[in-house]
C-alpha cells in the first residue's frame, strides 16, 4: 500500500473485525511503515530464584492433589506415598474422569470448536 492512503475499518487484531476508523466518513491515512519489536523479550528466561519473587507478582504457589487430604482432593489420602486416594482417577470436582466424557452436552463454548483433538 502507499503511503497516504485513506483506510476504512482497521483490525487491530487479526480476525477480530474492524475497530478504527468505523463510522460514516471516518478515515485512516497510512503515514509511516515501520516494523517495531516488543521491549523486555527475554522476561519469561529469567528465574525469579526463590519462592518470595514469586510471591511479589502475586502467584500463589500450586499444591498437587495427591499430597492433599481426601477432604481437600479427590486424589488425596492413602497410607504414605500413595499414587491416588480413590481407585480411579477424578477431577476437582469429584467426578470420575476414567473412561468416560465429563463435558457437558450443551456447553456454550460448543459453536467455538472447530474441530474435536484426536
């Protein structure tokens, strides 16, 4: 495109559908073509070294379910280092997720899943 070109309805995200420049008459003009980077790229590389830098940025430490209480988790319990509390795998919630769907039939999120995993 050249620049000084007039543009209508301007995604910002891909897919998204037109968020600029809407309205009758309104006008974008293409000004400048620049390709920039995004600042801080090695942020995830860091380590944040102990448990308290974790705790700064307000995350909260993940406990797994199999040291829990059966109160707590379904797959808490057992004499020592048991593998599960219960005979067959469960959800939080307490329901069983061995061999059977546990999705509910008419989940709105239904009509966004384009194609099932295999």
């Amino acid at each position: 495109m050249p620049l000084g070109t007039a543009i209508h309805n301007i995604e910002i995200t891909l897919g998204k559908g037109g968020q600029l420049a809407r309205a009758a008459g309104a006008v974008a003009k293409l000004i400048a073509k620049e390709v920039g980077q995004v600042g801080n790229v090695g942020v995830n590389q860091k380590s944040l070294g102990r448990a308290g830098s974790k705790c700064w940025l307000g995350k909260r430490p993940v406990v797994r379910g199999v040291v829990m209480n059966p109160v707590d988790h379904p797959h808490g319990g057992g004499e020592g280092r048991a593998p599960i509390g219960r005979k067959k795998t469960h959800n939080p919630l307490g329901l069983s997720c061995a061999w059977k769907r546990s999705r509910k039939r008419k989940k709105y999120s239904d009509s966004f899943i384009l194609r099932r995993r295999k």
